[in-house]
C-alpha cells in the first residue's frame, strides 16, 4: 500500500500489506509499538526501541519476535519506501486478535509503516493541565483515544497540547510527549507513572557521558512558575520550549534547549 508520495508504505512481517491484512487492525487497540525517525538507513537508540519492543510484548502477549527478524523487516520496509528521510512506526499485534484468551502459539507480527520525515513543531508550546493517567503507562501501546481528544481540546481553548496531572497531584507526561524541566544547573525529570521515551531514554544516558548534573522530583503544578525552562520532546525532537503550563508562564531558556540537543547528536546513529 503505497501513498502517491512514494514513501508512505504497509508492510506486515516482511511483505506488502493488502486491505485484508489490514481490516483486523482498523479496530485492533491490543497492540504495542515504537516511533522513530531514519535517516539513510539509520537510527539513534537503537537499542532502546528494541528493548521497548521485546519488553512489552513479554508483558502483553508472554513472547517476543527475536531482534534480528525486526531489524530485517525493518530494513526491508525502509528499502521499499526508498527516502533518505523517513518516520517509521513498527507495530506488534497478535494474529489471534483482542478479546480473546492468550493464544498457546506464537502468533506475533510486526506492522511497519513509513512515512516521511518529522521533525515536529517549533514551539514554544502552551500545555493545559488535565487530570488524566494512561493505562498501562510503561508501555507505548496503541488505542489511546484519550491523548487525541485532550490535544484538540486545548487547541479548542486556544493552548497548543495537554499536559496529564496524575491522581496524586504530579504533572507527569503530556499527550505524546515526555517532559523535562530546567532549575538552572541540573536537567530535572517528572516522578509520575509516565512511559520512558527513547528520546528520553537517549538523553539521560548521553547527559551522564557528558557529567552535567540530573534530578528527579516530584512536579506539582506550584513548582511550575519556579523552573527556569521546560521542553516536551519525543522522536521527533530531543527538545520543543514550553511557555506556559496552565497559564503559567516559564521562561525560555535556549541554552537548556541547545544542551538537550547537543546530548542527543552525541547518540550515535547506528546502522539498522
């Protein structure tokens, strides 16, 4: 299936996929997948999505497709599409569908779609809070209506995307983002239940390479108007400005915008 851009391509375990491979994932929400964008064939973190993807299926489905079989779909997906540039998402369901017992066979396959490349808005962002906490946040799983329907309603009130305040007052991740904050020495990362970001992931391993200090606290919104910056950030950037939370104003802060960066061009592209 391919789009009339040329680079927008389906692909189901290795091989074109037709509309009736489709049909059962048009309302399929038993899924997990990761993001991320490849340039020339080549990817940072690597290893962190693979990890996310081997993790979670252990978690939902009690198996795993081994790492080398997703490298290769992988990089017959990206030779099909052809760019130089692509966003790949690679998604693992189950043949046996959802709503039903655990399969007693290993019935995984991986959905891979390219597209092209993202690199996401420019910001700053305005965040509405609302009170909201993901199902089963540690895993990157498909079916969230909820993040789609908090993103259009602050653009409704006139703000740019949602920020989630968890039932014990903790601002944790926003709707397709991780969020950092700055206290103007260290980079301070939310205590909340928030999915780990590979983006995240990337910059807390490169930021310790580089000894610039790192913290973790627990983020109400009164701490808010104390930080000296914020930025959300996932695959498509190490970092996006944050203005205001809940009308809050933040200051900008581009040398904490430039370090993330920085951290995150440290991370080497590997080879898929």
């Amino acid at each position: 299936m391919i789009d009339l851009d040329g680079l927008t391509l389906a692909q189901i375990d290795g091989q074109p996929a037709t509309v009736a491979d489709l049909m059962p994932l048009a309302f399929a929400g038993f899924a997990h997948f990761t993001a991320m964008q490849v340039r020339n064939g080549r990817v940072r973190g690597l290893d962190l999505h693979l990890e996310r993807l081997r993790g979670a299926s252990l978690a939902l489905f009690d198996a795993h497709i081994p790492d080398d079989r997703v490298r290769s779909y992988l990089r017959g997906s990206i030779a099909a599409a052809g760019g130089e540039a692509l966003s790949v998402t690679a998604t693992v369901f189950t043949r046996g569908g959802e709503f039903t017992p655990a399969s007693e066979q290993n019935d995984l396959s991986l959905f891979i779609r390219t597209s092209p490349a993202s690199n996401g808005p420019e910001g700053p962002l305005r965040l509405a809070v609302v009170q909201h906490e993901r199902a089963l946040p540690a895993f990157k799983h498909t079916g969230e209506t909820a993040k789609t329907y908090y993103l259009r309603d602050a653009r409704k009130r006139g703000l740019d995307d949602a920020i989630f305040l968890d039932r014990n007052g903790r601002l944790g991740e926003a709707t397709i983002w991780n969020v950092a904050y700055w206290d103007g020495s260290a980079v301070v990362w939310p205590i909340a239940d928030v999915l780990t970001g590979v983006t995240m992931g990337i910059l807390k391993r490169q930021l310790t390479e580089l000894g610039e200090p790192q913290r973790e606290v627990a983020v109400t919104p009164d701490l808010v108007g104390g930080f000296a910056g914020a930025v959300v950030m996932n695959s498509w950037t190490p970092g996006v400005p944050i203005n205001s939370i809940a009308g809050t104003a933040i200051p900008a802060a581009p040398q904490f915008v430039e370090l993330l960066h920085t951290a995150y061009l440290r991370e080497p592209e590997v080879e898929i």
